[in-house]
C-alpha cells in the first residue's frame, strides 16, 4: 500500500509554509510536486529560491524521475472511467470518459455539449460496476446553461433519487475569466473531502473571447488559457479525476472548400486536452459524435440521440 505523505514531510516545509500552501489550495504533496515555481510564488507568497527547492523535495519524496513503460502502463491500471449513458459513445472512446484526462466536446449551439455534461454529472455517481465511479461532480457554468431539472429527468430515467443526485453536484457560476480560474483553483480544495471525480467546465472559451477581441488581444488571451488548461490538467492527474470541457466553433470566411468551422481556442486549446470530439446535429433529435484527436484512437465516430431521458443510443428510438 502506498504511503500517504503530508505536506510537512517534505524537507524546507514547516507548519507556517504548509499553512501557506494550504491556503492557496496545494493540500497534498503530489500537487506541490506539480505546481510550476512561479505559481508558487503567486499564489503562496514564497520566494522563488524557496519554491525551487521544495518543489524539488516534493518529487524526490514521490520518486518522480525516469521510470519505463512497464511501469507507466501500471500506472494506468488506477484509470476509471464514465459511462455516457450511450454504447456509441462509449465504444467510440474504448470505455467511456477517462480519468487523469481531459475531454473536449466541441461543437455549434444545439449539438448537444451540455446534454452530454448534465448525463456525466448523473452517470459518475453510477456504481463502478454500472459504469460510474460511485463519486461525487462539479460543474463550473460560464453560460448559465446548467439545469437541475434536466438533471432530475435523467436520474429518474437511471432509477435513481434526484434530491441524491442533484446534492452530490456541486455547482458554480463563472461571470468573468479570473473568477473562472479563481473557480478551477478552489475545487482543489473540494476534491478529496468531498470524493469528487469529474469536473465540468462548460464552456472553457466562452468567457475569454468576449474579454480578449482581437488579433491584439490573442497573445494574452492565449497564456491565459494554456495556464487554465494546466491548471485542470494537473487536478485530473493529482486526483485520478475526470476533466470535461466545452468548447464553441468559430467559422473562417476565408474557406472557400471544406468545412468553415473550426474549433475556437486555436493550437493552445488542441495541445491541452488529451481527447477531442466533435459533435454535429443530423436529423431531428439525433447527433453525430466523432473523435478528431486522440493519443489512442483513429478517427472515428457514431451516432446518438437527445430525449427528455437524456443521452441514448439510437437504435432504443426506433
């Protein structure tokens, strides 16, 4: 059995320091281990020698170095894994959504991104034999789109008591960028006291467009998100959680073959998240799911479709 370590065992952390650390939302040492030298000195008020060498002593009180392959596909062994609530979508990904990730729904308005968050914030409740993880969500909402009722539907459709369901989602609303990272930093807190395995960030764009237009504004716009995208990374890595984002579409006049519409967020965005999907309307309440990157998966997609029960596969509407 592994050894639990505090922040207090690694070398140069003193109780003022971990109060330090722990106030700025660092409460375990894997996350110091992870946390860049500059955010240290940020968020927690230490200087940069300081954090330099008890970033080190936190890896080197982990064994972070060199390990092989062997080890790293051990490793993976821990991963778990979300039901959608569909077999298309679920096969599409191997599993489901996966752990110690981050995926990427993209797609227009109506194409179902929201549908699919408000099915995982349900699904990852399910018992791990039913294709949950038997954990708690939370849902960061930069569109106000977030509807328990909706939630209700599905639970109801799953067997399962709503009033249960909707108290272990714990929700926020983002107005602006900074509260919207403010939020990411805080649910590090929330994670282990809580038993919280999927995060929901719907949208991750939508906030910085409309605060950074403009080729101008790109650069800035562009840190920002990278260090947003980190940020989750790290929490999906540290805990052994489940990151799902949203992401719109922006159209590019300029094309004159092909598809006008690419996902917005550019190369940042495309390098930060492990799987992308996109999803398309077809006809009537049906939707086309279809992998666009993946470090495991070819390009693939199916078919699936939106009912007041939720996500489901298509041949249970015929």
């Amino acid at each position: 059995m592994a050894v639990k370590h505090e922040l207090e065992d690694v070398e140069g952390v003193g109780p003022a320091t971990a109060e330090k650390l722990r106030e700025a939302g660092i409460t375990s040492v894997e996350a110091l281990a992870v946390t860049p030298t500059r955010t240290l000195t940020e968020i927690a008020e230490l200087t940069e020698e300081k954090a330099s060498v008890i970033t080190q002593n936190a890896r080197a009180l982990l064994n972070i170095r060199f390990t092989t392959a062997k080890d790293v596909l051990s490793k993976r062994a821990n991963i778990g894994f979300v039901t959608t609530g569909t077999k298309a979508i679920d096969n599409l990904l191997g599993r489901g959504i996966e752990t110690q990730a981050i995926t990427e729904l993209i797609g227009e308005y109506g194409s179902g991104k929201t549908q699919i968050c408000h099915e995982l914030c349900v699904t990852v409740q399910l018992p791990v034999e039913q294709g949950g993880l038997g954990a708690r969500a939370l849902f960061i909402d930069t569109e106000g789109t977030f509807r328990p009722e909706r939630i209700m539907n599905i639970a109801k459709n799953f067997g399962l008591d709503p009033d249960t369901i909707l108290g272990n989602i714990i929700y926020a609303r983002a107005y602006n960028s900074d509260h919207q990272m403010l939020l990411a930093d805080e649910a590090a807190n929330l994670v282990v006291p809580n038993n919280v395995r999927l995060l929901v960030v719907d949208s991750v764009i939508t906030h910085l467009r409309s605060e950074y237009p403009g080729r101008e504004a790109l650069a800035p716009r562009q840190q920002k998100l990278n260090k947003h995208l980190h940020q989750l990374l790290r929490m999906s890595d540290i805990y052994n959680m489940a990151v799902v984002v949203t992401n719109q579409i922006q159209s590019t006049p300029d094309t004159f073959f092909g598809n006008p519409n690419k996902p917005a967020g550019g190369n940042i965005l495309a390098h930060g998240t492990t799987y992308r999907i996109w999803l398309r309307k077809s006809k009537e309440s049906r939707r086309i799911a279809r992998i666009i990157d993946s470090p495991m998966h070819p390009e693939s997609e199916c078919l699936f479709a939106i009912t007041t029960d939720g996500i489901i596969d298509v041949e249970e509407t015929k």
